[in-house]
C-alpha cells in the first residue's frame, strides 16, 4: 500500500520561478529553437540533449552551453539573438498562464504569506510578462537576472529572493518546473516543490524534491490544508 507524502511545513513565503512554472514559456522557447538550428542548419549541434539542457538555465550559462556545442560550427550571439527573435514572434499569442496560477495567488493574499518572483530571465522580460498578465502587483518582490551574480542551478536568485522579503531560506517554499531550478532551491536549503513542465524528474532529481506536484492546484490544495 503506497503511503501518502508527509504533510509539507507552512511556508513563511512562497517563491515563485517564472518560465515553465507562471508562464507555458518552456515549450515556446524550444519551438523557437529548434526553428532557429533548422534554418541555420544546425540541428546536428543543438539536439533534444542539448535543448533539454537549456530548460530552467540562466542567460549566460545558455550562452555558454551554446558556445560549447556550437564550436566553429556558429556564432553563440548570433544565435541567441535569432533564437530570441523567433521566440518573441510567438509571445504576444501564443504566451498563456500556467493552470492555477491566479488561484494559488489568492489563496497566499487570503493567508497573507509574502511571494517572490526568483528567475533567470531579465527584468525587460519579465516584467513585459508579468505586465501582459496582471500580475506585477501580486508580488512582492522580482528578482531577476541583474539581481544576482550566479543563475540556476546555483542557490543565488531564491536565496536573492527570501533576503528581500526578508525571510530564512528554510522557511520559503521555492517552486520551480525544471531541474535547474530544483537543484537550487535545495541548494538554497529551501523546501523543492516542483511542478514539472516539459521533463518528469529522473530519480536522483525527485530525491531533492520535497514534493513532485502534477499542478499549481495541487501546491494550493497542500497550502491550504
């Protein structure tokens, strides 16, 4: 008989990933991706491994991952650049929420429990997404890219983020979509929720996680019980 997972702690504050956790981004961001390696040519470099890789990754060390895949096959900038452009080409119709975003944010305003926003992406990005939504306000605090000196996997935006509402690491529920993120949350010493996105947790990533949820539903539900 499988037993039920432990009853998780109440959070003294929630943070909040944003691509592949707020926003459905992930998928667009590898539509654009492998559009961009087909019209340059270059789907034998930038493979389902390679892409997989990219997921929850910061800037500059997406930027690194390409340099090192590319070689002299491409120019890393370049490629960003295009990979950029064809991504914001889908954003303004294709961008939606995540399900039970809205509501898992009503139910932190009804336990007034503080939230962060703790991602890779840069401010323009960010708050041009969160703007489109209705949802800057519903944070208290967003850290992004320039807020930090190291991106995901290592511990600097969450621990960036509980410094700024000015809460203990261990008292946070940090959620995040991707193995990136997981790995720094834990390393942050936080409580790992994670709500996959594109790729289920292989073993080694689930024994991080102090709780694998299918949706934000779910995350309300154990906040709420």
């Amino acid at each position: 008989m499988t037993m039920p997972p432990a009853p998780l702690p109440r959070p003294s504050a929630v943070l909040f990933d944003m691509d592949g956790l707020i926003f459905d981004t992930e998928r667009l961001y590898g539509i654009a991706l492998r559009a961009t390696a087909d019209r340059l040519g270059l789907r034998d470099r930038i493979t389902e491994a390679v892409e997989a890789q990219t997921i929850g990754l910061g800037w500059p060390e997406t930027w690194k991952l390409l340099a090192d895949v590319l070689g002299d096959a491409g120019d890393p900038l370049a490629f960003r650049q295009d990979w950029l452009a064809a991504f914001d080409r889908m954003t303004p119709t294709d961008l939606v929420m995540k399900p039970g975003v809205v509501e898992l944010l009503d139910a932190l305003d009804d336990l007034a429990i503080p939230r962060a926003v703790a991602t890779g992406a840069y401010r323009a990005v960010a708050s041009r997404f969160l703007d489109a939504h209705g949802l800057t306000t519903r944070f208290d605090a967003i850290i992004t890219h320039e807020d930090y000196t190291r991106g995901k996997p290592a511990p600097d935006p969450f621990l960036t983020a509980a410094a700024r509402l000015s809460v203990a690491p261990q008292a946070c529920w940090a959620l995040e979509d991707s193995a990136n993120g997981i790995r720094s949350a834990h390393a942050a010493g936080m409580v790992a929720i994670m709500v996959p996105d594109l790729l289920q947790p292989a073993p080694d990533l689930a024994a991080l996680c102090h709780h694998i949820a299918p949706d934000l539903h779910d995350v309300r539900a154990r906040l709420i019980a």
